[in-house]
C-alpha cells in the first residue's frame, strides 16, 4: 500500500530551528509537497521538491532524497505564528496526491 | 477576489436530511476536488473532476453525489446525512501541469455539523 510518515506532534521554541521529517512509500513519484494549516483554517501550499536537495523560500526550506523516499521541512527563526500543522503530500505514479496525516507544531515563547 | 470560495462555511442539520454545499473558482484550473477532512485532522480525497468530468471517485458512500455543471464550478449534494458526516468539507483546485497538480489551492472549507 501507499503509506506517508510524519510524526504527529513537534514543540519548538520561538526564534528556534525545527525539522519536521516525512518518509513515503508510494507506486511511484511524480513530486513532494509540504503544506501548512494553521488551526480552523485551510491547507495553503508552501513548497514542492521534484529532485534531490534542498529547496529555500525564506526562512522555509524543503529536502527531499528520493532514493531514501524521504524529505523534511525546515523552519528557521521561528515565529509564534509558525504555529500549525504541516502536511506532506506525494504525487504517485499516476499523478494521485497521497496525503500524511500532518505533524502539528507547538511555538513556545 | 477569493480565488477558491466554497458556501456556506458552517452547517449545522439533523440526521437524514439532505444538504449540498457549492464550490466556485476563477483561477481557470482545469482540476477541481473535494476533499474530506475529520476530527482528526487526515485529509481524504473523495471526488477529483477535470473539465467537468469525473476522474477520482473514492470509495465514498453513494449517498454523497457531485455535480459540475462547468469546469469552475463543482457542488458537493449529501443524501440522508448521518453522524458520520460531521467533518471540515475542503474544495480545491489544481493548475492544469501535471508536475504541479500537487500545488492545490483550497477553499476555506465546509464545516459539516450532524446532530
């Protein structure tokens, strides 16, 4: 079957790094994707990795291994507002999006 | 402009009713779907339409029956609701590049109430 690990809950504090991991097992891989989804809200996409190594966006970077089938989000210089669950997704081989059941990250001050 | 808009954002009605809740987005994607999201928090898809035709149809009770009547438009009717129900209904959207129909743009969501 097609199976997708995040861990389920992270704490971190403000002004800190975190890396949040996910592993997948899919038939096949078309891309990754790492989504945020801040409470009673919806999922807004934030980065896609297609090939090996690092992608940054500001303080928000993505890695992804393909042949490890594994990838994080790192999050720097963390912000209260950080605060959220973070969903990673992959397109198999018939460009159908699987979905983790997404690790909620907790900001102390 | 909302890119994605779904209405209404809440719903609250009791066991066997039906109810329906539509979806509009004016982003000109070709892909359009509805996913399910429970109390704990998984996100599962259940309908997936491309240029108003039916491509993913999960296995989803055949009490829920989507309709779209054009390729920015995809309603969601649901027959005879149950407790089960209760749940966030997201609509969204993908671009027409296969290489980005992972980069779903949601609307804000449906919370489902069945009491």
């Amino acid at each position: 079957g097609q199976n997708i690990d995040q861990p389920t809950e992270m704490t971190a504090t403000e002004g800190a790094i975190v890396q949040i991991n996910c592993t997948y097992q899919t038939s096949g891989f078309n891309g990754l994707f790492w989504y945020q989804q801040h409470a009673g809200e919806a999922p807004t996409f934030l980065s896609y990795n297609v090939l090996d190594g690092l992608e940054e966006k500001g303080r928000f970077s993505s890695f992804l291994s393909r042949s490890k089938g594994y990838s994080y989000l790192l999050l720097k210089e963390l912000q209260m507002k950080d605060s959220a669950s973070y969903l990673c997704a992959v397109t198999d081989s018939n460009y159908q999006l699987i979905w983790g059941a997404g690790t909620k990250l907790i900001i102390k001050p | 402009d909302t890119a994605v808009s779904q209405t209404p954002k809440y719903l609250v009605t009791q066991m066997g009713n039906d109810k329906s809740i539509k979806c509009e987005q004016n982003l000109g994607h070709d892909t359009m779907y509805w996913y399910k999201q429970d109390s704990k928090k998984f996100l599962k898809i259940m309908f997936s339409y491309n240029n108003k035709e039916l491509i993913i149809n999960e296995t989803v009770p055949n009490r829920f029956s989507p309709k779209s009547p054009d390729k920015a438009h995809l309603n969601l009717h649901i027959n005879s609701l149950e407790l089960g129900d209760s749940a966030v209904y997201f609509c969204a959207s993908s671009p027409p590049d296969r290489e980005f129909i992972g980069e779903l743009f949601f609307g804000e969501g449906s919370r489902l109430t069945v009491l």
